[in-house]
C-alpha cells in the first residue's frame, strides 16, 4: 500500500496561516521543523516565559474560538521573526518580532481586531525548544509528532456530506495522495515511510471546531466533527506520527506502509 506527499506545510505562529514548504529534512524524536514554536496566548493562560510547560489550544488565539483569523493571511520568518499580515489580498501590518516595541505593536493589532480590552490583551508566546501542538499536553513525544491528512479521507467525507472540503481545514504537516480512504487510521503501531525517513503512526487526530472553519471565507460554515461521527462514527481525520530515522522529503516523495 503505498502513495504520495502532495504538499508540506508548518505553522510558526499557533492559529496563523499555513506556509507551504518544498523540502524539509525530519529529524528522529524532533517534531516538523519550526511547527507551532510561537503563540499568541491569552491573557488568562498559564503561559510563563520563565517555566515552559505544555498548554492546551484554549489558551492560545486559534481558529477554535476566533474564526476570523482565517481571514488574514499571514507570513512569519521563524528566525528573522517578521510577521507580515495581509487582509482580503491587501498588506495590513508587518513588524519585527524580535524587539520588544515589535511584538507590543503586533499585540495592539490583534487586540483591536478582536476588541480586547486592556486587561485582555494576549501574550506573545515562544516555546524555545519545545512547540505549541495540540498534543503537546499528552507527552514530549506527541509534543514532536508529526501530523498527516489522507487526501482520500478528505474527499470521501466530502462525498459523504455533499460538500467540498478544503483539506486545509485540518492543517497538517504532510499531506499524502494515493492510499484508500481513511486506512491510515488502522495504521497505529504501524511504521510508514516517506521517501528516505520513517515513521511509526502514534495517534488518531480527533477534530475539533477549528476544522468547522472554511479557510477561504473565515466563516463557521460545516461542522465537520458532527459530521464525522454522524457518517463513521468516530470525529477522527489523519494521524500524527513520531520520527524514527530522518531525512529530507519533499512533494512527490513516496509513502509506503
């Protein structure tokens, strides 16, 4: 059994736009490279810039709650750390996030585009040399998984609903062509290959109101966990994987179990 990667995507900044990658070399026990290492935390989140420790996505600006930031789209330099935001195709703000007066000013933006108040106003998280993911409140190892999406999965549900479903929505690391739809949830324990490095499946992705989100139109429009379980009795889509040997891939690399 065996199929394909299409396309490769990171998230820099937790909640913000995904960024296409050509290529990126996986290392063994280290997570996709420069994945959710930065946030944007709420006011009232257990954030503490002196002692990381893992925090759920409630406690972060994401689309679960704020479907609006669907509606920028934005460019972060992991290392040079500028953000730049563009609105409805137009440039809206870019700063340095390196600098203190930088990550205040970004601040202010979301604050205002949210209405934040000013005891409301969100905390710019970094993780150091640990990540932000979803899972990262199960263990360091889920803290370093990779995330992958079926492509066949997605479009079955879609055929399912009667609906197009944008595989966006469920914003993943790698996203693969070519194996029967939803057979890698029978892949737990299991070990894949993508081109030179491989992997062993960890976990299924349960979903949450964040896939409810069209990245297109930021709006709330299908509710695809209801939908999940209302066709396949389960809320899963894709599943996240742990590194075992590295190496480069990149878009066309094969996958096989």
């Amino acid at each position: 059994m065996s199929g394909h990667v299409t396309d490769l995507f990171h998230y820099p900044i937790k909640g913000l736009s995904a960024q296409r990658l050509k290529r990126v070399e996986l290392i063994p026990g280290e997570g996709f490279p420069f994945d959710r290492v930065f946030g944007f935390a709420r006011h009232d989140s257990d954030y503490d810039p002196t002692h990381f420790k893992p925090l759920p996505k409630t406690q972060f600006i994401v689309l679960a709650k704020d479907e609006r930031l669907a509606g920028l789209q934005t460019r972060f330099d992991p290392k040079g750390r500028r953000l730049q935001i563009r609105a409805e195709g137009n440039p809206a703000f870019e700063d340095d996030l390196s600098s203190a007066p930088g990550i205040a000013r970004t601040i202010d933006f979301f604050a205002t585009m949210f209405d934040f108040g000013p005891e409301q106003r969100p905390k710019f998280a970094y993780a150091g040399p640990n990540r932000f993911t979803d899972v990262s409140v199960v263990s360091r190892e889920m803290m370093n998984a990779v995330s992958l999406i079926n492509l066949e999965s997605v479009r079955e549900l879609a055929r399912l609903i009667g609906q197009e479903l944008h595989p966006l929505r469920f914003r993943a690391n790698i996203y693969f062509d070519g194996l029967p739809p939803f057979s890698e949830l029978d892949l737990l324990n299991r070990e894949i290959a993508i081109g030179p490095a491989r992997l062993r499946v960890t976990m299924r992705t349960g979903r949450c109101a964040a896939t409810e989100v069209n990245p297109e139109t930021a709006r709330r429009d299908i509710p695809v966990p209801r939908l999940l379980l209302q066709h396949l009795g389960h809320a899963n889509m894709g599943v996240y994987a742990e590194v075992l040997d590295g190496g480069g891939i990149e878009s066309g690399a094969l996958v096989s179990v």
